[in-house]
C-alpha cells in the first residue's frame, strides 16, 4: 500500500536528517521519531528510496573493520611524547605567562625612576618648606601678642 505521492518538503528534509544522524537500522532511530518514520516508509516510495540509499552505506560501513583499541593507541602516542625535565625550581612553575622580561624590566624602570626622583629632586621641594617657614616667622614676628589674648585658662 504504498503511495505514488511525493514527500513535502519538511517531512523530507527531516527524515533526511534523521537518516543522515542514525543511519537506516530501526534501532538506531529515536524512540520519539521511530513510529513516525515507520510509517513514512509503509506510506510513500520515495521514503522508501531514501532509507535504500542510506542502507547501501550502512552496510558499507559494516563491513569496514572496526577501529583499534583507543587505549593502546594513546600509551604509544604518550610513551613518544618528549618528557618536560622535573625540575621544581624552574621558572615557569610560578610564572604562568609567556616570557618574564617585559614585566621585570617595566618594574626595575619604574624602581630606578622611583629612586632617581627620591634622591635628586629638584630644590624648590625643599625650599617650599624653608620659604614656608620663613613667611610663618616674618607674620608672627611683625603682630604684637599682648593685646590678642583672653584671660583666663583656653579649654
């Protein structure tokens, strides 16, 4: 009882998909899509034709032999992989970037600048203190305190 009537286009492209992902075994399919799929094959030849072709593939990759132990195939790979020196005190157990040079050489400019400002500052950072006091001495040198006073004891 099949039907001469072609496939739309949505059922089309999805039981293309589904083929395409889990190939033309009923047991590979979904469980949700499985009856679905069933019956698209009972009802239209050209389901039919497209589970052909996928089963001509499966089949194909059936008689293909099966692919080698993964472990093994890892151990072998490890066992020629070049083996880092255990050394603990190496620099990039604690230093995680790249290359240490251009951070160490930012500080130690930033050090030397530091160290060259705080012993060669010019004068007038000094004399700021000095002229500072100078004008504080001439101000109260110049007022008389012997009015300005209040008698008593200042809390």
């Amino acid at each position: 009882m099949t039907d001469q009537t072609p496939l739309n286009q949505k059922d089309k492209e999805q039981l293309q998909f589904l083929l395409d992902c889990y190939g033309a075994y009923e047991h590979h399919w979904p469980e949700d899509k499985r009856s679905w799929m069933l019956d698209l094959m009972k009802e239209s030849t050209e389901a039919q034709h497209l589970r052909s072709q996928v089963i001509d593939l499966d089949q194909l990759l059936d008689l293909a032999p099966s692919e080698p132990n993964t472990v093994h195939l890892l151990d072998s790979i490890l066992a020629t992989a070049p083996t880092p020196a255990a050394n603990k005190f190496a620099l990039k157990n604690w230093w995680p970037y790249e290359s240490i040079w251009r951070p160490l050489s930012a500080l130690t400019t930033a050090g030397a600048f530091g160290l060259m400002l705080g012993t060669s500052s010019p004068d007038w950072v000094y004399n700021q203190d000095n002229i500072e006091l100078e004008e504080a001495y001439v101000s109260f040198s110049e007022t008389s305190f012997t009015g300005d006073f209040l008698e008593g004891e200042i809390n």
